[in-house]
C-alpha cells in the first residue's frame, strides 16, 4: 500500500521558507481532525510554516459546506478554505508502514505538534500516544471537545451539541418578546473551534515564549471545546453559582437574570440598529438629550429627575422607547454618523453580504480574494493580524487553500528524501 497521495507537481510550488512574523521559524504539524483547524490557521498568519497531514479521505472539514459554485462539491469547500489557507497539506496513509515513519520524520523537525482528537479516523489512542514519544521537544497542543480526562473523553460531538453543553445555547437566543417582532440575532457558526482555536494558540505562544526566555523544557497544552464555550458564558456561570440565580435569554443583549431594556431598535430604512445604552452617563445622557431635543423629539427626558443616574437606570425602558420612536423616523447609516460625532456606541446590523462592501473593512485590507480553476474567485476574511508583514504579504505565496496533498513533494524533499524515494510513495497516477 502507496503511503502518499497527492498532486505534487503543481505550479507554483508552495514556498516553505522565508515567511515572515513573529513566529517565522516555527514549524507546526497539524494533525488529526476538525477542531484544532482554526488554531493551525491563526499560527500560519502569525508566519509558522504550518504542514497539515491529512488521510487520504481528507480532512472531514473538506466535505463541509458551504461549497464554491460551480466547482465538484466534494473538492471546493469555502469552510475549508476559510480555516486552512494558510497551510500545506501533505496526505499520508498511515495504515502503512511507510506512512507513519513520514509522520515520525514530520513530528520530528516540528517545534510544535497541533492534535485534533477529533477523527478517529486518522488519530487513534495509540498514534496520538506516539507523537509525543516522536518528539518530547516539541510542544505538543491537544485540542479535543471535551478534554482528555473528561468522563465524556471520546463521547460524540457537533457544534449544535457544542453549544448547547458549553450553555452558549441557555444564554444565547431569544427571550418572550410580546411585540412577535422578528430581532437580528446572530446563526449558528463554528463557536466551539474558534472560541477553543483562540485558547490554544494562546497556549502556544506562551510556551514558546516560556522555552525562549527560560530555557524551560517544552510542556503541554490541552485545551477542550467544552471548556472554552463555557468561560464565555459571561455572567451565567456567576450569577449561579454566588447569587443562585439562573440568567434567562435576552435578545440581542447580555442573558441576565432580571430584564434588562432592549437596545435593538428599527430605523426608518429597515434596518435594526444597536443603541446601547450601557454605561449612560452624565455626559452621554447630555449628548443624547441635545441630540433628540434639536429634532424635537426628547419627550419627557428633559425633566430634572433624568439628571440622576440611578434614575436613569431605572427608567431606561422608557428612555430607550423615547430612542426607539426616533430611530424610527430615520436612515440607520445617518444616525450611526451622528452617534460617532456624539460618542454615542451605536452602530446598525449589517448582514454577512453588507460587510463585503462595509469602507472600514475594506480600508483595514480585511478580505482576501483567492482565485484557482478549482474555487474560482472567492472572498474570505484575510489575516486578523495587522502591523506587520504576515503571511499574506509573502512574496511567492498564493492565498488559495491547498488541494488534498498537493504539498507533498515539496514537503518530501523539505525532509531530505530522495527523487527515487519520493517516486516510490506517491501513487503512480499522481506522478
């Protein structure tokens, strides 16, 4: 049995040196299943030269849509593409011989060994167990839904169940709104493995840090789905656990376990808006009265018992009606405007689509266009790292996702391997 599949002979070939930032140098082999993809991600913009080893199915995120348009369904995932277009893949088959001593050739030359204990397919107990072995240098990140010694280790996992254990889904969501209108809140998304991507490159970076400045040998660094959805639950898990209060949903706004004013309001031109009033203070409550007051629509909220914050806080209901009933009357983007020249926090919702064209983004150099006769032209955010020349600014390196193994050759010849050994593993179609 063939130990690699792949296209190795693509043109341009995928460049393994001279990224740049500050973890150029660091190599990262990723390995195992879906959760650990987005911390893989964030480590390549950082400048990690980040080799993904897949089996020769693929990784599970490949056949997750939404797909490219026009392109083979099971070829052109934008999920995919969103969460590893800053790696090489090289696609091993290690129910070979030949395939795990590779994986041990890799494991060997990595600085860090990312694991996501996810596909049993491809990471099984005892070669997650050799990793290590393979290299106790490294620093070995472990990501996993719900944590090695969990009594759940191993247990069945999805983002819906993700969510709903993490108790995202009991704080998240939408209260009993009377009026029956139909509030923007945000769709279901990859929570768990960007909430637990972000912890783990964290952990990383930490370790390095720690083996540069004290020498110190390499440790571990686990860190479970389960775990980093359940520190986000803001207030939930404290309001139980010292007042015995449980939270209740409030739609578009902090769970809380008494009702809270609703901030979400509906402007002339269809669009919502996000008036928060957090944090009204002295100054702001001025600004806002001034503001409403020279459009002749502040109300009652001139009255002097409004001059006292704890009656503001009180009453902010009725003041965020008062708000409500203005917005009402005009263009979203105009009240944004106005909101930033007062210092007001206000800003409409944008839809996903609204954001391709938002001037802030597009100014920051936020998207990033890829463009292959596989995925066509698509756009997807770009590094979240500014400041400095990243990935992305590259010379010789292509913003398109890598194809199933389409790094192997370059990665074989990266480990020293010969033309003939090289040609002895790769499947003779793919030569």
């Amino acid at each position: 049995m063939t130990a690699v599949s792949g296209t190795p002979n693509l043109v341009p070939t995928r460049k393994l040196a001279g990224r740049v930032g500050p973890l150029s140098g660091i190599v990262v082999v990723e390995v195992g299943g879906v959760v650990g993809e987005y911390a893989g991600r964030l480590l390549g913009e950082m400048g990690a030269l980040v080799i993904k080893v897949e089996s020769r199915q693929g990784s599970p995120s490949r056949l997750t849509g939404p797909f490219a348009v026009g392109a083979g369904w099971h070829k052109a995932s934008l999920s995919f593409a969103a969460l590893n277009v800053t790696k090489l893949s090289i696609a091993l088959d290690l129910d070979s011989q030949d395939g795990l001593d590779l994986l041990r050739r890799l494991v060997g030359r990595a600085d860090v060994v990312l694991e996501s204990q996810d596909d049993i397919r491809l990471l099984d107990g005892q070669l997650a167990a050799r990793l290590e072995a393979w290299n106790a240098k490294a620093i070995h990140c472990l990501v996993s839904p719900f944590g090695e010694e969990s009594p759940w280790a191993g247990g069945l996992w999805s983002e819906l169940t993700a969510v709903a254990l993490g108790g995202i889904a009991g704080v998240c969501g939408y209260d009993d709104d009377p009026s029956g209108i139909p509030w923007p809140i945000a769709p279901v998304g990859l929570h768990s493995r960007y909430a637990g991507g972000v912890l783990a490159v964290i952990g990383v970076i930490a370790e390095l840090l720690e083996r540069h400045t004290a020498q110190a040998g390499a440790r571990s660094v686990e860190v479970a789905l389960h775990d980093a959805l359940a520190v986000s639950t803001e207030g939930a898990v404290p309001s139980w656990e010292f007042s015995h209060e449980e939270v209740h949903r409030h739609t578009g706004r902090h769970a809380g376990a008494t009702d809270s004013p609703v901030w979400t309001v509906l402007c002339g031109d269809g669009k919502y808006l996000c008036a928060l009033p957090l944090s009204m203070n002295d100054r702001r409550f001025a600004e806002l009265l001034d503001w409403l007051g020279s459009e002749g629509s502040e109300g009652d909220l001139c009255d002097p018992r409004f001059r006292d914050a704890a009656t503001r806080d009180a009453e902010m209901p009725h003041i965020m009606d008062v708000v409500g009933k203005f917005c009402l009357k005009r263009n979203s983007q105009e009240i944004f405007l106005e909101a930033q020249r007062r210092r007001l926090p206000w800003a409409p919702i944008n839809t996903a689509a609204e954001l391709l064209s938002d001037p802030h983004l597009i100014d920051r150099g936020f998207f990033v266009e890829a463009d292959s006769a596989l995925y066509g032209k698509v756009t997807y955010p770009g590094v979240a790292f500014k400041g400095m020349p990243a990935v992305y600014e590259t010379e010789g390196l292509d913003f398109c996702p890598p194809e199933l193994g389409q790094d192997a050759r370059a990665v074989l010849e990266w480990l020293g391997l010969s033309e003939d050994q090289i040609r002895s593993l790769i499947l003779a179609e793919s030569i």
